[in-house]
C-alpha cells in the first residue's frame, strides 16, 4: 500500500536552503518512501523520545523529519542535516 505525504511550510522553507544535489536525493528518497516506506536504504525509525515523529533518510548527511498522521498518512516537518534532532 502506497504511503500519502503532505509537506509543511517549514519543510518548503528549508527545500529552499538545500543544494540541488541534495534535491535529486530527496526526491529518490520520497519516490521511495511513498512506494515502501520500509525500504531498507531509508533507514526509516521512529524518534527517540518521540511517540509519532519519524525520520527518513537523504544520503550520508541529511535527514527528512515526518509526523506521523494517520496509518498511511505523514506530514513532512523538515529536512535538515543530522543535527535537526537536537532543534526538535
């Protein structure tokens, strides 16, 4: 079952400080999150200490952070380098 996504202003607002490199991974990454939100290069986990945000990755320096919203459903909250789990 194919997962829906929506993203958040402040997920549009930090695309915009993102290279274009790393725009090429995210889309790969969400192509792939919407068709197997388990696949295994996504590393997809829950946050530790959280009981609905999840994170995703973008290649080696970059995290997608999501809110869970329903059982097929997530809301994209950001995308940050590694560090974006100390600012949650």
């Amino acid at each position: 079952m194919s997962v829906q996504i929506v993203a958040s202003p402040r997920f549009f607002r930090d695309m915009e400080k993102i290279s274009e490199e790393v725009r090429k991974r995210l889309d790969k990454s969400l192509q792939q999150f919407i068709q197997n939100r388990y696949h295994p290069g996504l590393h997809f986990e829950l946050v530790r200490g959280s009981q609905d945000l999840y994170s995703i990755r973008v290649g080696r320096n970059h995290r997608i952070i999501l809110q869970e919203d329903g059982p097929d459903s997530y809301i994209l909250l950001r995308i940050a380098t590694h560090d974006i789990y100390q600012r949650l």
